[in-house]
C-alpha cells in the first residue's frame, strides 16, 4: 500500500478520526466490534458510522442510542473539511464545543444535543454558510448566544437553509411540543431556534426580529437570560411557539403579540413581566393551543368578554397574573381546554355554569381566590363525571363560602380535591 503524503486530505480526515476514537476509548466498546476502525489497510471510508464520497468523509453518525460515548469532542475534529452531517447526540460528551468546528464549511448539520457539553458556543459557527440544522438542545452551555448566529439567517436569503436548533422533546403543560425541524422549508431563513434547558446569561430577544421566517422560538429554563420582548414579534407572522418560562424575561408583553397571527403556544410563565396582560390582543389568536403566562407580575386586571373567541385553547394558565373581575361565562364556550389554571389571584363571584360544557377538562384549578356561591352541579356531571372516577380530574378549589355540591355539599374554606379511583373515601378539607 503507497504511503499517504503528510498534506494528504486522506491522513487529515483518517488522523481526525483515531483521535476521536481513541479520545474516547472506543476500542473497548462492543459496537466497535469487526467495525473496521483503526484497522491497518482498511480505508475509514469503509468503517461503521461513517459515510463517503469520493473517499472523502461526508457523514459521522454516532448516537447514543447505539453508542454510550464518553469522553470528549476533540479539536481535530476540525480537519474533516468536507464533512456535512455531524450526528453524535444522546451520548454523554463532556467538555466543549470546540472552536475548530467553525472550520468544517461544508457542514449541512450538527447535532450534538442530549450530551453534558459546557462552555460558551464558539463565534466561530457564524463560519458555517451552509448550516441548515444545529441541533445544541439539553446540554449546559454557559454564557451569551454568539452574534454571528444573526449572520447565518442572513446567509440563507442566498439559497442556503438556516433551522436552528430543535427536536428536543419536553412537555410544556403536560402537552407534548414537538418543535419539528423542517430541513427542506423552500424559505432559506432559520425556521427553529431552540436553546432551552440551558444555562445561558444573555438577551436572545434582540435576535428574534432577524429571523423573519422564524416559526419556534424556545429560551426556557435560562434564569439569567435576561431581556425584553421585542415589539418586532408582530412582524413574524410564521412564528407558532414561543416558550420562554424561566428565562429571566422582564418587562412587558407587548400588545403587539396579538398580530402573530399562527401562534399555538405561548408559554411565559415564572418570569419578570408587568404592565397590562394584553388579553383582548391575545383573543385574537385563533390558532393558539396553549396559553401560560402564570406568576408573572401583571398589573390588575379583569378578563375580557373576548377570550370566548380562543376556541382552540387546550391549557390556559394564568395563575399569580393579577386578575380581578369574575369568571367569564365565555370561557364555557372554549369547548377544546383541558387545563385551566386561574390560582392565586383575585376573582370574585361565581363559577359560571357554563363550565359544564367543557367536556374535556381535565385540570381545573381556582385555589387562592375569593369565589363565593356553589359549584354547579352540572360540572361533576355527565362526560366530566365519568373522567373524574376515572382518574383523568382534578379539581383544586381554595374559596370562601362555597357549597360542592357534586361531592359533599358542605361549605368549606379550602379543599384540595385529588379525585382518582376511590376519590369518595379519600376527601380532605380544612374548615
């Protein structure tokens, strides 16, 4: 076998390659068995997880649901020049990011999500023009988002795609989002920007307005990531998620929310927000499924006749929101809600019997109000009785003067109600 020259492409890619493997002992593990790695006159081109073309490596998939890799990414992986596809999320890499990946300009998509990666996210990505799909979810990245993030949106109106992070599969209110990447959307523009369950310290939300095509926008769970919603969110007309509970977000949600007109989720809870809850501006998202702005620090206010018009709702939270007024009928007619969550705030009167109608609640929490009168029959009746003994209901009902009827007509100052299988011998309530 001829010799490969020391400035051979070959020995870079093949070099690269050992380190990686033997970085991270994978000699010792058993899918690397007969794989053909590191095997003296075996090309690399013919070893497991990898992929060519024209005897240059293009593709190094490596997931941990076939590989536990531990250990690290190591600088050299910077000298696969022609590398496109990077897989090795869900393993358990540790250390950083290295900056050298900035040097990999062919690369199409990385993945390194579901690993223990810590550090900041090196500028030099901005040097990846051809970036469609990075995919940093569920890691413990630390300080600010580069800003040469801004400049690969820009990149795209050139041809190029730009999807930014996603496929990260949480639960926002009980309710699986699954923030799909669409690798092959004809817009060029990044569609998904996903850095959740993070540690990140800096405002993403000056980005936001840079990506006009931009349809999922998660920054939840950074308590540091400070910053303000941009006014510029009604411009993004294709924006359907925005998740950014426990992000550090202060200020106010701008009235302007309500001109994003295919929004689905809004989930704002445990932040910083005051001012006025824009709730007439948010009644006219017809398309919204999940709505969660509770304990934030909004400015008092009733709920608008309005909200009757959000027929597709299937959470609506707004607990700790400063509500005053009473329990709108209308909210009977929201005939789709699953979960609503009005605890801890300041309503008064009563519960409308118009709730009854909703015949696919599931969670219905009112504690820490001030409702008076009975809880109407009708609403452990029918379809919503037969889910309550079978397990699916729960009512959490803290009020003052108030007879339940359905269960014990009894009036009470606070019950916590957990109805399951053998509800009827396990009430509780402090009188």
């Amino acid at each position: 076998k001829p010799r490969l020259e020391v400035d051979s492409p070959r020995l870079k890619q093949r070099y690269a390659l050992m380190v990686l493997f033997y970085t991270n002992n994978l000699e010792n593990h058993q899918a690397f068995n007969h794989s053909g790695w590191a095997q003296s006159g075996k090309h690399e081109c013919d070893w497991k997880f990898i992929s060519c073309q024209n005897e240059t490596v293009q593709q190094f998939r490596l997931q941990g649901t076939v590989v536990d890799m531990t250990g690290s990414l190591p600088t050299e992986i910077g000298l696969l020049e022609n590398l496109e596809y990077l897989d090795i999320s869900r393993n358990r890499l540790e250390g950083e990011l290295p900056s050298s990946i900035g040097s990999l300009t062919n690369l199409v998509t990385i993945d390194v999500s579901h690993n223990d990666l810590t550090s900041t996210i090196p500028n030099d990505i901005g040097n990846l023009t051809k970036l469609e799909v990075l995919n940093l979810g569920s890691n413990s990245f630390t300080g600010s988002l580069p800003s040469e993030l801004v400049e690969l949106s820009n990149m795209g109106k050139a041809g190029n795609g730009c999807v930014f992070v996603c496929v990260d599969e949480r639960h926002l209110i009980d309710i699986v989002v699954l923030c799909l990447c669409r690798t092959y959307h004809q817009s060029g523009l990044f569609e998904s920007f996903d850095v959740g369950n993070n540690r990140f310290a800096a405002d993403a939300w000056h980005l936001l307005p840079s990506w006009p095509r931009i349809e999922t926008f998660i920054i939840e769970n950074n308590s540091g990531m400070d910053g303000t919603i941009p006014t510029e969110i009604g411009l993004l007309t294709h924006l359907q998620t925005v998740g950014f509970s426990a992000s550090g977000t202060e200020g106010s949600l701008p009235s302007e929310i309500g001109e994003v007109s295919n929004l689905r989720i809004l989930d704002g809870s445990w932040n910083f927000l005051v001012g006025v809850l824009p709730l007439e501006d948010l009644s006219r998202l017809s398309h919204l499924e999940t709505l969660n702005l509770g304990d934030n620090s909004f400015d008092a206010r009733s709920l608008p006749k309005s909200m009757g018009n959000m027929r597709n709702l299937n959470v609506l939270t707004l607990s700790l929101c400063g509500l005053t007024g009473t329990l709108l009928p209308e909210i009977g007619d929201l005939s789709n809600l699953l979960v609503i969550n009005f605890k801890s705030n300041d309503l008064t009167g009563t519960i409308p019997e118009e709730f009854a109608n909703l015949s696919r609640l599931g969670s219905l929490n009112l504690e820490g109000n001030y409702l008076s009168g009975t809880v109407p029959t009708s609403l452990c009746s029918g379809e919503v009785i037969r889910k309550i003994r079978g397990g699916a209901m729960s009512l959490a009902i803290a009020v003052r003067n108030v007879l339940f009827d359905c269960l014990c007509k009894v009036p009470y100052h606070h019950l916590w109600v957990l109805l399951d299988p053998g509800w009827e011998e396990r009430l509780s309530w402090n009188l």
